[in-house]
C-alpha cells in the first residue's frame, strides 16, 4: 500500500507532539498508525526508531536550553539504555510478529496502570538522598512558569534506576517506542524527581537510546527510505509544538496528558494484537 507524503507527514506530527508532551518519543504514534496503514509492523518499528531520534533532537536542545532537562542523570543512565536497546533490537530481527502488537500494548497499559496509583500522591522532594546518587550530584532546580516558583529537587536511588534502565530501553528496541513511557515512570518512581524533570530528561536519553536500536535494524534493510524523511519532517515539527506548550501547564496537566495517551493506545495495539491471533 502506497501512503501519501502529506498523511505521513501529519501523522509524524501528531506523534512528534505526543512524544515531546509526554516524554515518550513519537513511536507510540507511528507504531499504530504505519501499521494500521499497511506497513508491516517490523518496518514501522525500525522507522519509529529514526523518528524518536528526530523527537528527542527536536524537543530536548530547548528543555536543556530552558534549564529543566538533568544532564547528570540523563548522561549516567544512558549508558544502560544503549545496551538494552541493542539487544532489544536484535530480538525483534527474528520474533514473531503478531506478538509484538501484544507486547507493545501490555506495556503501555502496564505503565499506565502503575503511575495511576500514584495519581493522588503528587510529587514531594525527596528528604534524603543516598550516597552515590549524592556522588553523581543527582540535585538540581528549575523555574516552573506555570506554578510561578522554582522548584529545586534530589534524585534518589540511582543504583536502582540503572538496572531498571536497561529494561527500558530493551523495551525501546524491542518496540521502537523510546520508551519514554518507563523512562519517565522510573525516574519519576525510583528516582523522585518532578514530572517534568522527568519528562524533559526522558527526552534526552531516547534519542540516544534510539540511535542504538537504528543501527541494529539498518544493518538488517528494515529501514525504507521513502518512508523516513516525511517522518523526520513531521516528528521535528509536532516536537518543537509540544515543547512550547509543556513548560506552559502544570505539573497535573502534564501526567493526566501522559496518562490518556498510554491507556488509549494500549488498549488499542492489545485489541490488534488479539484479533490477529483469533
């Protein structure tokens, strides 16, 4: 099936505004939608993986402009998403496909699933910060404009956050999603720092996360390249848009947004998933 230039390039555009708003890359977009259009699904992951690139270059240079993005974090947990994401990424060249929409869903929702617990809590500033993440200087603040404060923070746990890292972005190369999902969620859970810390440093490491998992499926041909560069265009676009709008609205604002997203298009790649196989 042929797909026009401009659909492409509107669908990437949605999902590069999905990804920079919610920390979670475009893929959870492109995934659904290049499939849902005819293109095989290992074929829309290995082109996900490009336009998460494209998300994390389009939104995270202004959040580390904006002072809010945590560099120290970013830059010590990358080390164990590059790895994931490689082995990730070799797996998916010789699973089954069917199963991948199964996968993809369960993950989403499970994610989902735990940050809704969480939903009546709210974030508060860790009290204590153990020693190595003292000794990485996991600390920093930022200028909320939308609370009209700076809210100054510590990371916790990083020995945890690590291990749970290669998980991510395992998943990452697996599904071509980023993983910004779980990314988010760990930092946010494990390593207590604010939503949109979170969210913004997220955006940071999937682009690097992604240039891993790119390099295992264009050595295989995955990767068309008529498909690509309607894809760039658009997921550079809808990033700069969500990225203006983030540092706009609340903290609330920021998890309801991500919190409907990854239920709807869980939900979705599930009831695929389960289709195709009855």
């Amino acid at each position: 099936m042929t797909i026009s230039f401009e659909l492409l390039v509107l669908i990437s555009i949605v999902g590069g505004f999905i990804g920079a708003m919610s920390g979670m890359g475009g893929g959870v977009v492109l995934v659904p939608a290049l499939t849902f259009l005819g293109v095989d699904i290992k074929n829309a992951i290995a082109i996900s993986m490009i336009s998460v690139i494209a998300t994390s270059n389009g939104s995270a240079s202004a959040y580390v402009r904006d002072r809010i993005t945590n560099l120290k974090a970013g830059m010590f947990l990358e080390m164990f998403t590059i790895v994931g994401a490689t082995v990730g990424a070799s797996i998916t060249l010789v699973a089954p496909r069917q199963p991948l929409f199964l996968i993809f869903g369960i993950v989403l929702l499970a994610s989902w699933a735990t940050l809704l617990l969480e939903k009546g809590e709210g974030w508060k500033p860790a009290v204590h910060q153990d020693a190595f993440s003292r000794w990485l200087e996991l600390k920093g603040s930022y200028y909320d404009q939308a609370a009209g404060q700076t809210v100054s923070y510590r990371g916790i746990r990083a020995y945890i956050g690590g291990p749970l890292m290669f998980g991510a972005g395992l998943t990452a190369g697996l599904l071509g999603i980023g993983a910004g999902a779980l990314k988010v969620m760990i930092f946010d859970l494990a390593m207590g720092l604010p939503p949109k810390v979170s969210t913004t440093t997220s955006n940071l490491i999937i682009g690097v996360t992604a240039l891993a998992g790119t390099s295992v499926y264009f050595a295989s041909g995955l990767i068309d390249p008529g498909l690509v560069a309607p894809v760039i265009l658009g997921v550079v676009i809808g990033a700069f848009a969500g990225t203006r709008l983030l540092v706009r609205i609340s903290n609330v604002a920021v998890r309801i947004f991500f919190l409907f997203v990854i239920a709807a298009l869980g939900a979705e790649m599930i009831i695929r998933g389960l289709t195709g196989l009855i």
